[in-house]
C-alpha cells in the first residue's frame, strides 16, 4: 500500500473525538494528513467541542481540546490530495460557507476520490451539493439536510458506517471503529497483525 496524502478540513468547534481520533489513526497507518482551517495557517490553532449523549433531546456540549493545524489552507492544491476527512461538530455548519471549501468538497466527488465525513460534515456535503442520488448517514438533526439536497439519509446505529462509492459517512464519534475501518479500506490500506 501506498502512503495516501489526506486532507482534513476543519472548523473552529469541530468535534473533539471526530477531529482527533482520524487524525492520529491515519497518521498511525502512515498516512499523511494535512489539517486545514479557512482563514488559518499552520501553527494556529481551533477550538474543539466534546459532543456527548447523557439522555437529552440532543447531545451535550463541553469545551475541547485546542487542536493545531498543520497546514494551511490558503493556496493549497487540493487535486494534491487523495482523501478528504471532514470532521464533524459545529464547524461544518461555517465552513459551508465558504466558496474555496465548496470548490475543494466538489473536487473529491468530481474527481471520485475518497471522502469520509461524519456526524454534522453532511451539513457541508449539503452545502457542497454532492449528495444527490448519494446514500449518507449524519447526526439524526441532520437528516433533513440530507434529504433536501437530494440524498437518502442512512438511519444506522449510532456505533455504524455506511459507504456509497466514494463516500463513508456515519452519525457520530461511537462509530470510529467502523468509519475509519470503511474508510481505510476506500484507501486501499491493508493492516495486518
């Protein structure tokens, strides 16, 4: 297997678990991986949010840890890249509106290049416009989005990952173990024991 070069586009309060749990596994396979902010430049850093579910009608919200980027976002080629991860938490809700994050989202479906997001990253796949006809699963709240912009919301558990071609999505951070496993084999990576 060839090392993958990834690119991970984040926003400030992206989720805690969903940022840094891909982060360090790719890297742990021998990926590299390139986390980018708008607006930021490597060094800086993002706040993260720890999303939990204690029983309420939605998850609860707790401070992260600050995550540092360690690339940049600005005048970076993203036909460079052969992997997109997509974070969840409150930043894709921002980073959709953005038109250079758009253009890069579209780059990876245009170009049928692996695309992995999670939880709230559907609301940037929606934004983006690259889920019709696409099967995708999100945080519950973000089922509607999904469906308006064409998709078939994926309603799997809460510890489960869906692929639809290029595309591996799941609902939230309890699902790592099966979203980073689909994803990884999108990627052609093979680990052996």
């Amino acid at each position: 297997m060839a090392a993958k070069k990834i690119l991970m586009i984040c926003g400030d309060y992206c989720e805690d678990y969903e940022t840094m749990v891909p982060f360090q596994a790719l890297l742990a396979v021998g990926h590299t991986v390139h986390a980018v902010c708008p607006d930021k430049k490597a060094g800086d850093a993002i706040k993260t949010a720890i999303h939990d579910f204690e029983g309420a009608q939605t998850y609860s919200e707790k401070p992260g840890h600050n995550f540092t980027l360690n690339a940049t976002f600005a005048g970076l080629d993203v036909a460079s890249y052969d992997a997109l991860v997509i974070p969840g938490g409150r930043g894709p809700e921002y980073l959709r509106t953005y038109p250079a994050v758009i253009s890069a989202v579209k780059h990876f479906f245009e170009a049928n290049k692996p695309v992995a997001a999670v939880c709230h990253g559907a609301q940037l796949l929606a934004g983006a416009g690259v889920l019709k006809g696409r099967t995708c699963s999100a945080y519950p709240a973000c089922r509607a989005e999904v469906e308006i912009a064409g998709g078939t919301y994926a309603e799997i558990a809460i510890d489960a990952a869906v692929t639809d071609g290029n595309l591996v999505s799941a609902p939230a951070w309890p699902a790592h173990p099966a979203w980073i496993a689909q994803f990884l084999a999108l990627l052609g990576t093979r680990i052996s024991l």
